[in-house]
C-alpha cells in the first residue's frame, strides 16, 4: 500500500496534533477532528484508510463516528484507543487496547491494520 491516509478523531485538540504529528513521521497522511463535522474537511477524493477513535470521546461519540466513517469510505479500518469500547458495535472496528500505550505502540497497531 501506498501512503495510508489516516483520520483521528478525539476531544482533545493538543493530544490530536502530538498523535497525528507521531503519525505523519511514519509517512502517513493524517487528518484530525474533535467534531463529526470535521469529517468533512477531508478532501472529497481521498479516501481514508483508517479512522483512530481516542480515548477522550464518550459512548456516544462512537457509532456516528463509525456510521459516518464507513458510509463515506467504505472498507475503512478502525482503531479504538480505548478499553472495551463501550456503545460501539463490537463487529464494526478492529480494536487494540495496546495503541494507547504510547506511541510505538500505536505506530505498531497502524502498520498492521493498514497492512492487512
């Protein structure tokens, strides 16, 4: 695969730009949104390979993001910064607890993902 282009989306705006900064020097394309709105800045023709949900989201945050990621790139991975994943469809993302454990660890778990 070539360049993988990479969506986070989280609440908090600082740890956003630490993890798509991590990302980029991985020689990712990376977007970031602290709003499902946000999604909407990634330029219409190119599609995302993989979404990160962070840890600072609710529940409630989870589906739409899901619904809206996979309804506008279809085949779109997802990567849950976040422990059991509470109020997502358990079929809908590829989770992995470890990604949040630093950022070797996240760069690991987006290698394999965008790999596969």
């Amino acid at each position: 695969m070539s360049q993988p282009s990479i969506l986070v989306y989280g609440r908090d705006a600082r740890l956003l730009e630490t993890r798509r900064w991590v990302l980029e020097q991985e020689t990712s394309r990376v977007w970031t949104a602290v709003t499902l709105s946000q999604f909407d800045l990634v330029e219409s023709d190119d599609p995302i390979d993989l979404l990160i949900l962070c840890h600072s989201l609710s529940t409630e945050d989870c589906e739409p993001a899901i619904a809206l990621a996979t309804a506008r790139w279809p085949g779109i991975k997802i990567l849950a910064l976040f422990a059991g994943m509470k109020g997502c469809h358990p079929g809908s993302f590829a989770g992995a607890e470890d990604a949040a454990r630093g950022p070797a660890h996240l760069l690991k778990a987006v290698a394999q993902l965008v790999a596969a």
